[in-house]
C-alpha cells in the first residue's frame, strides 16, 4: 500500500513514477486467500481490520468506491475456551470466570473477560492511541517505551495470569507498541471490505498499471548524489533504472539482504539489521457446514492461547465456511515448524472442541506463514522495550536521495494507515525537495 499510494500521489502532482513490485501481485501483506476455498469463499491472509478512526485508509476506500461491512457480525455470539473448557458469551452478560481456572484476583474476577485489560490498560491507551503521528513517538511517551507490556501490568498489580491474558504472547512488547497497537482495536467499529480487503490495492493498481513492473526483484541500489540507481533482476537478466528519487517500502527484512553501495549511515544500517518483526501464521479450516451457526454462535471465538479465532465467511454465501486460527508469535513459530497437513490436522482438532463438529464436517485446509514469504519475512515490525525512540526515528530519516516507508516507517506498525501515513510522509518530502 505505501508503494502504491506514493506513486499514485506523485503521479498526481505531475511527475513521472516507476513501480517496481517483485511479486506477480500488489498489495504485499494486504493480501485475501481465495484459492483453495470452495464457493467463492475467502479469507485475509494478511491485513484483516480497517478502524472506523484510521482516517487516511477510509478516505483511499472511499476514493476508490470501495464498500464497508463490518468486521464482526452483530451480535456477535462468540465462543470462549480457556483451560479446556467452554463457553458461549452471550451479548451484555458477564462471563463467569471462576469456570476456566484462571487464577485471577477477585478484582480481576470482577472486571470480566471484556473488562479485564480496561481495567489496567486504559489511561495508557488513551495516552499512546491519542498522541499525534507527526514526531512520534514523542519524547513524554519514553516511559512506556522503556518497559515491556508484562513488566508494565506487573506494575499495576495484575496477576500473572491477566497478564498471560492481555499480553497474548507478546510479554516482551514495549508498552509503547502494545497500547498504541490496543488503541486501533478498542474502536467503536473495525471494518472490512466486501470481496477482500486486497480489493483495495488492486483497485488502486489498476489505476497505475502502465506504471508498475510485475516480477522485478531488486538487488542492488546506488545512490548519488544527483539521482539513484537500481539494480533489476527480471526474467533471468538485470538492467539497470534510475531516478531522481528511490521510495523503498520494502520490509526491513527484505532490504538487509539488498547491496547499498555507498552504504547507508550507521544509525540507518542498524535499524534495518535490527528491526524485530512479528511472527503470523494463519490455518484455515474448510468445512461442509457452519455447524456453529447451528449451535447459536458465531464462530468467532476467544481463547487462552496467542491466537485469535475468526470466522470471515459470516457474511459470504453458501452452507460451506471457512475458521481462522490467527497465532502470533512464539505459537506462530511452532505452527511454522510444522508441516502444512499437521498445521491443518492440528488446527481442525482444536477447533472440533471450541465449535464440536467441524472434524465430522472438514474438507480441505490451508495455512499461511509469513516468514516463510521471500518478500515479507515476517508479519509487521514490533519493538522491544528501549528500542522504539532511538530505532523507528532512525527507520523513518531519509537518506540522500532514499526515502523510506511502509507501516514499519510509521506511527501505526502493523496497519494499512501505517503504510499510508508514512507514504504520504515521504511524498511530501519529495515534493519540498523539488519544489
């Protein structure tokens, strides 16, 4: 999304853009699976929610003439299953905890499953959600960056099994990364788009396509001081392109394995060699019926693992549907490990005791790992405690001639309004340069 809005932004201001994508597609991690699915069916494989308050991706949507629908069904009847029991959340009716042997403080008993991270997290996400995306993160916002989410919990009295809770896995997050990141979540309303949320990209490729090359890899840049050159490998040959100006939006993954000659400084260097990325690994279970809308339910459902499980075909057509197991970081790593029939064996067994049935009505299952995607290697940029006001200043400075962006250059990592807050960013500097 970064490339794309850049090019559109400058092609609009008049001046000539080159689009070089690696990939048979655009898009990059906003990306919608239709293939292996039966009956249209779809399902996100990256990029899933769109906040009603990410006001520079709604306005992309509405110039493009893209619907909304909801991400989440209402009301939404969701399933929670934590140590190895289960029950159904019913709209506006608190959740007896004491059922899942969570060895919570009565405090904590009291708040409820939907109460629980308010309970400690809800100054710090105002604070952090809040706070301007110009000059971020901002200096008054140190004390959250300097301790992780699990330390920050701790120090507000949560018991360690809230804090297994809220954290989801990521206990070694900054607080910083972790509020700002809850901030775009704790929205009146997360959005998705019909038909895919990669309707998005696509639509805005389409209106560039004479100027986006398909399958042309990156291998060497060069900047000087007059303009930059690019190394392309396409088809088995190289050429070499040059412009005025380089935008690379790629991960910072992917750029520490691309030559620089003259190298970049050091504090640039660093951030590109060092910038963490987080671990998504997606399974996806395919079955003949939706036998948890039989049972009452959603689909979607809560559990005590780091993972999400959603059920995108809620408002697509046809008996057959499609669960999601979204697992994040150390869980994602071992679904990795896994070979992709046991990810789906795995999976359709867990879901069999969350939504009882789906081993009986299983047909066919995916997965989708973002590591393992040469293009990506990884899921979205995240930061340790202490890293976030020296590493992300470092990742969004230009260098000469090289801009940089994409959501790990941005206020909001992890999200489309990243990737497009830090685009028009570089945008913007290009067109005071050449003004």
């Amino acid at each position: 999304m970064a490339g794309l809005v850049a090019a559109w932004e400058l092609r609009q201001a008049g001046y000539e853009v080159l689009v070089l994508e690696a990939s048979p597609r655009s898009g990059g991690r906003v990306h919608t699976l239709r293939t292996p699915f039966s009956d249209g069916l779809h399902a996100e494989a990256g990029a899933g929610r769109i906040p009603n308050t990410h006001d520079l991706t709604l306005k992309y949507v509405r110039m493009l003439g893209l619907p909304l629908k909801p991400f989440y069904p209402s009301p939404n009847t969701d399933v929670v299953y934590m140590g190895g029991h289960r029950e159904v959340a019913q709209p506006g009716k608190p959740l007896d905890l004491t059922k899942f042997g969570l060895n919570l403080t009565s405090r904590e008993q009291q708040a409820g499953l939907d109460g629980l991270g308010h309970l400690y997290l809800a100054d710090g996400v105002r604070e952090c959600g809040q706070a301007a995306a110009a000059n971020w993160p901002q200096d008054s916002l140190k004390r959250y960056g300097s301790v992780t989410i699990a330390d920050f919990l701790k120090a507000k009295g949560a018991s360690d099994s809230a804090i297994a809770l809220i954290s989801c896995g990521f206990e070694t997050d900054s607080a910083l990364d972790f509020l700002r990141d809850l901030a775009s979540h704790e929205v009146p309303q997360l959005y998705k788009i019909p038909g895919g949320n990669d309707r998005l990209p696509l639509a805005l490729a389409a209106k560039l396509s004479g100027v986006i090359t398909y399958g042309a890899r990156v291998a060497k840049i060069q900047p000087t001081a007059q303009n930059v050159e690019v190394t392309v490998e396409q088809g088995g040959r190289q050429q070499i392109v040059t412009g005025d100006y380089l935008i690379t939006t790629l991960p910072f993954t992917v750029l520490r394995h691309i030559e620089v000659t003259p190298g970049f400084s050091e504090a640039k260097q660093r951030a590109i060699r060092e910038m963490k990325y987080g671990a998504v690994s997606r399974v996806y279970v395919q079955t003949k019926r939706r036998v948890w809308n039989a049972q009452g339910n959603t689909g979607f459902a809560r559990v005590d693992r780091p993972m999400e499980v959603w059920h995108p075909t809620w408002d697509q057509p046809g008996p057959r549907g499609l669960l999601v197991a979204y697992t994040y970081q150390e869980l994602a790593h071992r679904i990795a490990a896994q070979s992709p029939q046991e990810r789906i064996q795995k999976m359709t067994a867990y879901f069999d005791q969350i939504h009882p049935g789906c081993q009986d009505n299983f047909e066919l299952g995916h997965s989708w790992v973002w590591d393992e995607q040469p293009y990506a290697r990884g899921a979205y940029a995240i930061a340790d405690a202490g890293t976030m006001h020296t590493m992300l200043p470092a990742a969004m400075a230009t260098e000469g001639r090289v801009l940089f962006a994409g959501e790990h250059c941005s206020s909001r990592n992890g999200w489309i309004q990243g990737a497009i807050e830090s685009s028009l960013r570089s945008v913007a500097q290009i067109l005071k340069a050449t003004a």
